[in-house]
C-alpha cells in the first residue's frame, strides 16, 4: 500500500542500514515529511472511499453471482 519514497518507505525487514539511513534522514528534514503525509492521506482517501469500495464489491458479487448460474 505504501509507494515507497512517496508515500512512505520501504525496506528489507533484514536491511537495519536502510531503516537506519530513513529515520536519520526523516529526523535530520532531509526528506520532506509534509508532503509525504499529504500524499498518503490522498492516496487513503481513495483507498478507503466507502461509495467507491461498495460500488465494487457489488460488481464483484454481481460477477460471481452470474458464474455461479452459469454452473
């Protein structure tokens, strides 16, 4: 769900240098942690739309439903 370097940042569970060198640069502002958050709040606002997630579980049952009566 994270896109990593714009949304937030990925790594290795094993890599502790890369989650090292994220959080000093996070502490240090050499990432602009602002504009991170309101891009991933964005990015959860359509993630988590209700209407939008409704209107496709429909279509997903509705799938199911005519291949189920096809059987």
């Amino acid at each position: 769900m994270i896109e990593d370097g714009q949304t937030g940042f990925l790594y290795r569970y094993d890599d502790m240098e890369e989650l090292a060198y994220n959080v000093i640069n996070v502490f240090n502002m050499k990432i602009n942690t602002m504009e991170l958050s309101k891009k991933e709040v964005q990015v959860a606002f359509v993630r988590h739309d209700r209407k939008r997630n409704a209107e496709q579980l429909a279509k997903i049952y509705s799938i199911i439903s005519k291949q189920i009566r096809q059987c």
